[in-house]
C-alpha cells in the first residue's frame, strides 16, 4: 500500500488488557503503512507492555486517573499531541475524552467506532461489532484505509533481562525448569468480577492435596491484600509475587507454568500474550462481550444465571445482593478444568 501518512497515533487509555487487544493493531497499522512513525497514548500502568515493540516510534503516557487528573494537565497533554503534528488517530478507545484529545490537537483524521462517547468528534466512523473478539474489532478500524485483517495472537516479547531476573527468582526458590506449577491471577479492578477468596484458597489445597501442584500468585499492587490473604488462609507452600514483578515479567512467570486460572481480567490477555493456556472464570461480564483468551484451547467457566451478564465491566457490588454468578462456580469445577493441562 501507499504510503500516505508521515505520523500515526493510537489512542487507548483503558485497562490493560485493553492495550494487549490492540498490539495486533498496532502490527497491521506497520505492515501497510512501513515509513509512517506510530506514536502510541496510553496510561503509565500499561506502559511496560509497549516497550521494546519495534514498530512503535514512541509512548505518550497520560495519568488521567491520578497524576495527571484535572483540566491543566488535559490541556498539557494536547499541546504535546498537537506539537508532533499528526497525520492520523487510530481511536479503539471509546471515550469521550481520547476523541476530544485528538479533535483538539489538530489531527485532521481521527478514526474511531461509531459507538464511542465522541464519535461526532470524528472524522471517520466504523461500525462497532458486538459479537466479535476485540482484537479483530480493534482490526475492523482499518477498514476505513480498505483495509482487511485477519486477527492474531497478541505477542508479548520478554526481554533477555527480565528472563534472567525471573531465573533469579526462581534459583532463590530452588524451582527448576521441569517445576510441574500453576499461575493465579485472583485480582480484577472490578470487585463482582473476583471469584471468591475462599475458592481459591480451596482450589490452591485441592491442588497442593491431590495433585502436589503449587501455585504461584501474581498480581499488581492493588491486589497485594487479596494475594496476601489466599497465602494466609491455605496454610500450604505458596509462592506470592503479587506486587514484586513488573507486567512482562508476570507474563514470564505464566510462560513457565502449566496454565494461568484467572478472573476475566488483563492477566487473561497477559497468558495468550504470553503463549499459555487459561481457564478463565466468568460472573456479572460475558465472553459474548469480546474479551475472552483468544485463540484455542482455552477454559471458560460461566453460570447461566438470568441475571448475568450485568455489566460489560462488573461493579463494586451485586446489583441482585445474591452474586450467584461467582458462588455457584466450586473449586472443584475448576479444579476439574484445571486437570486436563497439568
């Protein structure tokens, strides 16, 4: 294809599962478009994920959420998007404000979905399919240069440095490389979407008891208390690097276990990301929404419950006061699927 376009910004200040879903993007935007440079916005808690990614020419961070919160900063963040003079914005974000950032730097085509907050800010609406992974969704917004592109898993590349690091751990652990383990990722930013503490804390003895299988717990800072408290409460060997690993290095750990057991949450993305399985489980959110593993041989477990799904992200709290949907998943149904992969 042509080349028309001298410098091309993506916008995704989600989550962090959200910016893995949009590494393919990023790849086929480089495929057609070879001496265009991609700039890349996103949120500093996603950042490790990006870097070493060849065909990014550079990350803009943006601390919407804590740092940077406010109209000052807001302000500064699209003086610095206006001074590089972008040609186009790839927006699969669908907020108001990643628009509005892109309307008001000046860049003249702001690509976007047809469903988001500030899709009269665009130029260039796709529609927005529901019933369809987001990678191939995030794929879709290509459709607006005639281009169609076929999905792909999402690949997160570890640094020699954080293997080594990872080795390291590991020595200090006396784990050798044939260590038959499992990876739990027990956090979520949304409460209704964390299947119950006391499930794992079963799950982990089920699999101590029955299979000699240790777990291995990751997470971010934010889910120190929950991981914290699993290893309390199984009262058997546990390794706990919540808080201790920065993203890609996580990814590394799950690379070397057998499988990841996870909410519906970035560590999902994190596992395919990183080449490994996941049995996944599901409560007040839905794979119909787009956000499953992607790719095959993957476990997912739901209820089919009348109230669920509730919510495209969950809540603080179960709107129905039962939260059926997580409590009627046992440690033995996942234990069950966990099998098939030791």
């Amino acid at each position: 294809m042509e080349n028309l376009k001298n410098k091309i910004l993506i916008v995704q200040t989600a989550f962090i599962g959200d910016v893995i879903l949009t590494i393919p993007l990023v790849k086929s935007i480089k495929k057609y478009f070879k001496e265009s440079k991609i700039y890349f916005l996103l949120k500093p808690d996603s950042l490790n994920l990006l870097e070493g990614i060849p065909e990014i020419s550079e990350l803009i961070t943006y601390d919407k959420k804590t740092k940077e919160k406010g109209i000052k900063p807001f302000i500064k963040i699209i003086k610095k998007i206006k001074s590089e003079k972008f040609d186009t914005a790839v927006i699969p974000h669908r907020s108001f404000r990643s628009a509005l950032i892109c309307k008001l730097a000046g860049i003249p085509e702001r690509i976007g979905f047809d469903t988001s907050a500030g899709a009269f800010l665009l130029t260039e609406k796709v529609p927005y399919k529901k019933n369809v992974h987001e990678i191939d969704r995030n794929l879709s917004l290509l459709s607006a240069f005639g281009i169609i592109e076929k999905g792909s898993i999402p690949e997160i590349s570890v640094s020699p440095e954080d293997k080594s690091f990872i080795d390291e751990k590991f020595n200090k652990l006396k784990i050798t490389e044939t260590e038959n383990f499992v990876t739990i990722a027990p956090g979520s930013e949304w409460n209704t979407k964390r299947w119950l503490l006391e499930g794992y804390v079963s799950l982990i003895k089920l699999l101590w008891k029955k299979k000699s299988v240790p777990s291995f717990l990751i997470g971010g800072k934010k889910d120190l208390m929950i991981c914290n408290r699993i290893q309390n409460l199984t009262g058997i060997p546990i390794v706990n690097f919540c808080g201790k690993l920065t993203l890609k290095q996580s990814g590394e750990v799950i690379r070397r276990s057998k499988v990841l057991i996870s909410n519906d949450s970035g560590a999902v993305h994190l596992a395919v990301g990183s080449g490994k399985k996941v049995v996944v489980i599901y409560g007040p959110t839905s794979p119909e929404f787009g956000f499953y593993p992607y790719g095959e041989g993957h476990t997912i477990l739901k209820e089919n419950i009348y109230c669920s799904p509730c919510s495209i992200h969950g809540g603080k709290k179960c709107k129905e006061k039962h939260f059926k949907c997580m409590k009627n998943i046992t440690p033995e149904r996942v234990f069950n699927a966990v099998l098939k992969y030791l």
